[in-house]
C-alpha cells in the first residue's frame, strides 16, 4: 500500500501527480461523456517560477510550489481531480463544470495567488499564475485518453496564450481565434 502511495503522490507537495490524475480524468470524462455532463481542464503555471530559483534557491521555490499546492486543495471542490503536474505546472480535471464556472474558479485562484506574499535574503515577493481552460465538446469525436489528451493539449494552448499576452491571466481555449484552435484539435 505505501509504495502504491508513493507511485501516485507528489513528494514535494503531496498532491497527485500525474500516473494518478490520468487514470480519474479518465473516469471522470467517461461519466461526463456518459451523462452528457459538463467537463472542464484547467492547467495552472506559475509565471516567472524560474527567476524565484535562480534569486532565492530551490529551498525558496519549494516552499512556493507548496503554497500554491495549499491554494489549489482549498479552492477545489470534492470530485475535482487535482494535480502537480510537473516543474510549476498543475492540472485539474473538473467534473459537471462548464467554462463559465471554471473561468470563475480559475479568476478566484489567480487573485488569492496573486495576494500571496513570501519573504527570502530580506525581500518580500510575490507570484501569479497564468492559467488555460478547455472543456468537453460532446461530439463523440474523442473518447478516453484521447479525449484527455485533446483537452490538455487545449487548455496548454489556452495557457500559452496567456504567457504570450501578459501573464496573470485567465484564457479559456474556446475564446482563441479559430485559427489557433484548430492547430490543437488535432
């Protein structure tokens, strides 16, 4: 059982990580597909994570990533499926939520992060997050890990689109431009 535990949960931040999180998104998108139930991914990034490691060391940047881990659990609802899903970036699958509900969760993580404050050598910082959104389209087109995969992919696409215009943003996939969805649908 604990070798089990430790296949499936982060070390640093004790979240699941991504062996974990495949195997419920999966399960989770089949319900949704099943019951024609909304279904909404979201891929959290800190922005600038790397200037933190390089100024303060590692040490620092861990204890960001674990706060941030902290945030995530407490504005998560039971049934969400929450990640680490490597370096700085964290995914959660949210059953039964459309985009509307996700962008409002997403805008809620992004303001109580960005009132995050910690101190290291004497100064005191600050992160944000940039964060992407997808959601199920029931066109059946797409179905288990390949449906996974196609909304993480979306989302990432979402989430690139926020590190290009700024950072500190919320930026559901539907709202890009045509052009730049249909380079990942496929």
């Amino acid at each position: 059982r604990r070798y089990e535990e430790l296949s499936t949960i982060d070390e640093l931040t004790g979240l699941h990580n991504r062996r974990f999180f495949f195997a419920e998104a999966e399960a989770a998108v089949a319900r949704s597909l099943r019951y024609r139930h909304p279904f909404c991914m979201m891929l959290v990034d800190l922005d600038f994570f790397k200037q933190i490691n390089d100024s303060f060391g590692h040490a620092v940047g861990d204890a960001a990533l674990r706060d941030l881990a902290a945030a995530l659990r407490q504005h998560t609802r039971e049934g969400d499926i929450l990640a680490r899903f490597g370096g700085e970036e964290f995914e959660l699958a949210l059953p039964s939520t459309a985009t509307d509900g996700a962008c409002a969760l997403a805008e809620r993580i992004r303001l109580y992060v960005r009132g995050l404050h910690w101190d290291a050598e004497g100064v005191s910082f600050g992160l944000t997050v940039s964060i992407g959104l997808s959601s199920v389209d029931h066109d059946g087109r797409h179905q288990g890990r390949a449906l996974v995969d196609l909304l993480l992919r979306q989302a990432d696409k979402a989430l690139y689109h926020c590190k290009a215009n700024g950072r500190d943003q919320v930026f559901a996939y539907s709202d890009l431009p045509e052009r730049q969805r249909a380079v990942a649908s496929r």
